[in-house]
C-alpha cells in the first residue's frame, strides 16, 4: 500500500506497476487484478461473518505476538473461539495419528501437571497424541487451540467435529486458510509452523522417523523454541522419531512434566520479575513490555538471554515483544543478539 499510496490504489494499478513492487512480481501482481479478486474477498468476510468467525490481520491488535517475529508469519488468520491468542503461556504438543497406550498416558500426565501455570495448549486436531491433547485439555479446564489445514467451516478429520465445538466454547479453532478450503496434503507443514511458531515449548510424545511431528519440530528448532521429545522402546515405531530428535540434539529429553515447566521459567515466583515501568503502561504499552523497558532504563543496552533471565520471560517470546517495540521505536537491534534503547 505504501508503493501504490493507499489499498484501492493497489487494485487499480497497472500491471507494470504491480510486477515492479518488491515482493509481489507476476503471480501476486495478477492474482491482484484478476477480476474475481474482489468478488470472492466480499463472499470470505460475509461467510467469517456468518459463522462468527474472527479475520487477524498481521497489524491487528489480537494477532498473534509470537507469530508476527517469524520470518513466514501468515498475513491473515481466521479464529473462531475464546482463547487469548496472545496468553503468557503457550506450550504445542503434537504426535503421531497412531498414538498407544502410552503416549496417551503421558500427554494427560503432563497436561494435569501444567494445569496449575494455566497454559494455551496447541495440537493439530489429528488423530492420535492431537486429539489427546485437545481432550485432556478440556477435561482439566485448559484453554486449547486447533490449529487446521483446512478452512474452519471444514473439520478434519470430521470424527473430532464434537471436540471440535467444544474447542469453540473453551479455547478455539485457528487456520490461515479461509472457509471453504478443503484439506490438502501441501497445507500439513504450513499448518505444522503455526503450531510451532505460537507455542513456546513444543512436546513430541510419540513419532516414527518421518511425519508431521518431526516437522513440526524442525520449524519449532528454526523458531528458537524449546523442544522435546518423549523417549520410548528402541523397538517401537513410535518411538524411533523422538528417539532421534534427543540423538541428533534435536530435542531435549522428556523424562516428566517439570522438564519443560522449569526450562520454561514457570516454577518461577512473580515477585522475583523486572519491576512494571507505569509510565509505560500509561503509553499502552503491555505489562511485559513495561518490564523490559524498565530494564532498559537501567542500562542502555542488553543482550536477549540476560534479558530473558532478567524478566523471566521466555526467549521466544520475548524475541516478539522486542520486536514490536522496535517498530514502536522504543529498542533497537545490534549485532549479536543486543538491543539498546532508543
């Protein structure tokens, strides 16, 4: 918009134009002015409208922090739920569709163990360790997030279309495709980095030495998440994806719940965090973004792993919130993972 002056400008310009953009070139430039464009954006919001479903622009105030740091962020997301997208606390737990016995035990252990920290807990709505998740989170009154390869009018599998609707009600349902968009082998791994991207630890309880579990730990990995992966038989299929991911230093061993609740700083007390700056809160600034800018009114410069100490705020996170204080203004970045204020 910025290039053509304001967003009709966009649709109205030549195509010349439009290849020039950085960033656009020919597809985008004639997806742009293809003659349906318009029509079908209108019949997308009257349908989100219809089904109450929420459309998160990248600049929106509700979009999410965590995403808006990564390098292929969606520009759009639809959500149909309650959860803030944006909670202190995020944890993935993801796994393979033909999850056993015990991989079911250990994804409800650890979901009654984190119950305490109120966490977002994200899966994939698949069969197996997903749908575990997604029901253990339910039962413990945790507010938990299905992230899809489809469009939200379009459960897959349509199996878990109850859990589904009651994901709805305590927690929500999220994709970056619109309604109507059928699941598609190509839309898994796109899926797979949002669940990454939003989570700040990412649990693999069961998976064989390909699929989507792995994916998703390789995007979690890029990410800078915390990773981990629940040991299990060497003879188990099931078992030889998390197996490698702790041989290959892929993924920290999971041995029980405190594993990630102290590398995630959550056995942390309040008190023991950077004091709240008001005079930033009074700028709309949020609580956590105040107590960095506190920080940095101690010393001009910080390294982010200090910072992450400081504040007992996770680095994934933390890493979001910087950034959006870069483009405020208030920080910049320096070599070597420092930033100063401005």
């Amino acid at each position: 918009m910025s290039y053509c002056g304001s967003a009709s400008e966009v649709f109205r310009s030549p195509l010349s134009k439009l290849r020039k953009t950085p960033g656009v070139g020919e597809v985008i430039a004639r997806a742009i002015l293809h003659p349906d464009v318009l029509r079908e954006a209108e019949q997308t919001q009257q349908r989100c409208e219809k089904l109450g479903i929420q459309q998160l622009f990248y600049t929106d105030k509700a979009y999410p922090a965590r995403l808006k740091a990564l390098y292929d962020s969606p520009a759009m997301l639809y959500f149909q739920g309650s959860a803030n997208l944006n909670a202190p606390r995020t944890i993935g737990i993801v796994g393979t569709r033909q999850a056993t016995d015990y991989g079911r035990r250990i994804t409800e252990e650890l979901i009654q163990a984190v119950q305490p920290y109120q966490p977002l807990v994200i899966s994939g709505l698949a069969y197996g360790i997903d749908i575990a998740a997604h029901r253990a989170s339910l039962v413990n009154g945790l507010p938990t997030v299905g992230v899809m390869a489809s469009g939200i009018d379009i459960v897959y599998p349509y199996v878990h279309k109850k859990t589904a609707q009651e994901m709805v009600l305590l927690g929500g349902l999220l994709t970056e495709n619109r309604p109507g968009v059928k699941p598609d082998a190509r839309l898994f791994p796109a899926r797979n980095r949002i669940i990454a991207g939003l989570s700040d630890a990412i649990i693999i309880v069961e998976a064989a030495t390909k699929g989507g579990a792995l994916i998703t730990a390789e995007y979690a990995n890029n990410y800078h998440r915390e990773v981990f992966a629940v040991p299990g038989h060497l003879n188990q299929t099931f078992s030889q994806g998390c197996n490698k991911l702790i041989r290959e230093n892929k993924a920290q061993i999971y041995t029980k719940p405190e594993d990630v609740i102290e590398a995630l700083n959550w056995d942390q007390p309040v008190s023991k965090t950077a004091p709240i700056d008001k005079t930033a809160l009074a700028l709309e600034f949020t609580e956590e973004e105040s107590q960095i800018l506190a920080l940095f009114r101690q010393k001009p410069d910080w390294h982010i792993d200090e910072l992450s100490w400081r504040t007992q705020i996770h680095i994934g996170k933390l890493a979001s919130l910087l950034l959006n204080l870069e483009f405020r203004g208030m920080v910049r970045t320096l070599p070597g993972k420092k930033y100063q204020l401005n």
